[in-house]
C-alpha cells in the first residue's frame, strides 16, 4: 500500500471554461496517518484543492491518487471512496439534511446499507464523541451555529472515514468549542483516521499539524516541516499569512540569547519550558485514563486511593469528558488540560489529568519535548484506569 493516502500531481481546475485556474498545476500528497493542514488566505485554494480531493470536482489535468491509485470517476468508484474519504464543509448547513438531529446523523450510514441497529449504535457514539447525545431529539433549526456545527461532525463521524477533510473546522467557534473540537480532531488522530485540515489560522495548525501545504493564488508553493516556511518571511505575508505567535517568541529569545532555536517549541508551555529554568523541584503529573461509562464518584474515589484529592486535575479527551457528572469532580483545566497541567508541574506542584486512554500518549510526548528542551525531567505516573 502507498505511503500517500491522498495525492494530487500536477493539477489544474477552473469553474468555468472562461473562468480564471481556481488550482494551477497544484502537486499534493498527503502521507497516511500524517497531521496535515492545507493553510493559506481566503481564496488561495484551499476549499477547491479539498473538493479535488473528495473527487467532488474533475481536474481539467492532472492525477488524483487515492491509496496510490488514480481516480477513476466513474459512479462507483467515487462512491466507494467517499465512504472512506469525508468532507466537513466550513458551513454546517451545507451539511445538514433533516429535520431532527439524530436523523440527520443517521444520514450516512443509512445510505451505506447497514442495519438499523449498526445505524442507531453509531448515531449514539457519534453524538456522544460531540457532546451533543441529549440534544439527539432536538430540531436543527433551533440549535445554535455552534451546536449545528457539532452536529454537522457527528454525522461526518457516523460515516466512521479512513480519512476526514475539514475545512476551517473551527470558524465561528468560541474558543472554548474551538479548543474541543481540535481535542477530538486530535483523538481521531490516535485512533487511526487520517486528519487533513485547512485553516488561516497559523497558531492554530502550528500547534497541531506535522506537515503543511500552503496555497496561493491557486498555487502550492511550500509542501514539508512548517518551521523552514515560517522562517521565511517574505515567502510567509506574500502568502496572506503571518508566522506563528510561539515561532516568533522563540525566534527572538533565542537570537537575543544566541541559542539554538531548536527544537521548536509548538505551545506555550512547551516554550515556557525551553526558556524559564527549571525550579528545585517540579511536580508530578499523573495521568488517570477514565474510561467510558465511569462517573464522578468512581474518579473521585480514586483520587482519594492515589492520595491526590487536593491536587490541581484537568479533563482531556472523549471518555473522560462525558463521564456522568464530571464536573463534580472540581477540575480546574476543561480545556487545553495537557499543557496547563504541565506548567502547573512546572510550578513544583503536582497535578492529575483525567484522560481518554487513548490519549495517554498526548501528555507523555508533551513532557518529551521540555526534557529535550533542557528543562529537566517531569515525573510521569499513570495510574490504573478508572471504569464503570
């Protein structure tokens, strides 16, 4: 099998005969299991390069690759790679098709020919992957943009895709849904789909994305690492971007200090790490992978075994999230928990993070990187799991 999920090799697309190129001889690959994000301004290509990808749109010339073969456009073939290959629109209601919530996620896998109970099992999982199960009920038009958006990603998530696009997946967003939409994109990730995202939003996919593609005037003109783009400058605001806020600040700590820049910070706490020295002491973190069906009382129940009821907890991932009652637990980081956790360790006090377990390896990697950063060493413990 390709290493490549998705490509595009030499492709051109217009929307109209006499239209100008929407992509001009745009080369792509997207390498499996790979975090990438297509970045560039409003009208640099991104939504057509996506819809080139989902075999929406014919190139007028050029290849598209899926899984190393070429398109071949024809009904089923596109059929059955669009049950592999999903799409989130940026606008939830170019995605919704009916008139109650659970309906319209049962959308997709009515349409795969699965039975009525796989059907109703994955509408169930998919609204609770969103927080939206008590919502299941509800009209579509009396939801909020934020909760049709959610529920435009639960039917995308009832599809159960190989491989999910999504298109400025946080725009119109608070932060706070922001924040756990990219947390679920994040756990989908580990779970094995292969996560390719378009945003403008440098600090945004600088934090999350392994590799980048940036697009403009229709054009790719940078595939790779995002850090020998982003020193670029010119290359960079010629493109309608500016360069990540953390990428800055370690660019010019680390000229003022002559330092290594490397390795590059990505978040906040990973460039607090690699630029405030260490205290006597720091903090354990301890990870609590919370499984679904646990609740409130069994948490707490284990804190209090572990000796950590005091101490400083934040909440991470799909099963820890909607564990019955969480919120009764006391946790003081809802979200970006990985990271406030860490700096609260940093501080010399210990911390606990309730997490899906499979996620586990999100903080594990995070407390990697300050002991390559040269801040010390952050003791890990995980702890057994909690369950129903």
């Amino acid at each position: 099998m390709s290493d490549y999920v998705l490509e595009t090799e030499g492709v051109t697309y217009r929307y109209g005969k006499k239209c100008q190129p929407a992509l001009s001889d745009v080369t792509v690959r997207v390498r499996r299991g790979v975090k990438t994000a297509i970045i560039g301004a409003n009208g640099a290509g991104k939504s057509t390069l996506f819809g080139i990808l989902n075999a929406l749109y014919k190139p007028e010339s050029g290849v598209v690759r899926y899984n190393g073969e070429p398109i071949s456009y024809r009904r089923k073939s596109v059929t059955r790679m669009r049950t592999d290959v999903a799409v989130l629109f940026q606008n939830p209601d170019d995605m919704l098709f009916r008139p109650v919530v659970e309906q319209d996620v049962a959308f997709g896998p009515e349409n795969l020919g699965l039975s009525k109970d796989e059907v109703e099992r994955r509408v169930e999982e998919a609204l609770f992957m969103v927080g939206m199960q008590d919502f299941r009920k509800s009209g579509i038009m009396r939801l909020s943009y934020g909760q049709r958006k959610r529920v435009a990603i639960a039917g995308v998530l009832a599809m159960r895709p190989k491989v999910l696009i999504m298109d400025e997946p946080t725009a119109g967003l608070d932060p706070q849904m922001a924040s756990e939409v990219m947390e679920l994109v994040e756990q989908l990730h580990r779970e094995g789909t292969t996560v390719v995202m378009s945003s403008h939003d440098t600090d945004l996919t600088y934090a999350w994305a392994d590799e980048i593609h940036v697009m403009q005037n229709g054009r790719c003109i940078y595939s790779g690492e995002p850090e020998p783009f982003y020193a670029d400058k010119p290359s960079v605001y010629l493109a309608g971007l500016l360069p990540p806020k953390v990428f800055l600040m370690n660019e010019g700590l680390s000229s003022m200090r002559g330092t290594d820049p490397s390795p590059f910070p990505r978040t906040e706490a990973q460039l607090i790490s690699k630029t405030v020295p260490p205290k006597a002491g720091t903090g354990t973190l301890h990870i609590m992978p919370v499984s679904v069906g646990a609740d409130d009382k069994a948490v707490d129940a284990a804190l209090a075994s572990a000796g950590l009821s005091e101490a400083s907890r934040g909440i991470y991932g799909k099963s820890a999230r909607r564990a019955k009652d969480i919120a009764n637990v006391g946790i003081e980081f809802f979200y970006g928990a990985p990271e406030n956790c860490m700096i609260r360790c940093m501080e010399g006090k210990d911390t606990v993070l309730l997490c899906d377990p499979v996620m586990v390896d999100v903080a594990v990697c995070g407390v990697g990187f300050m002991e390559r950063a040269g801040f010390g060493k952050i003791p890990v413990k995980v702890l057994p799991e909690v369950s129903g």
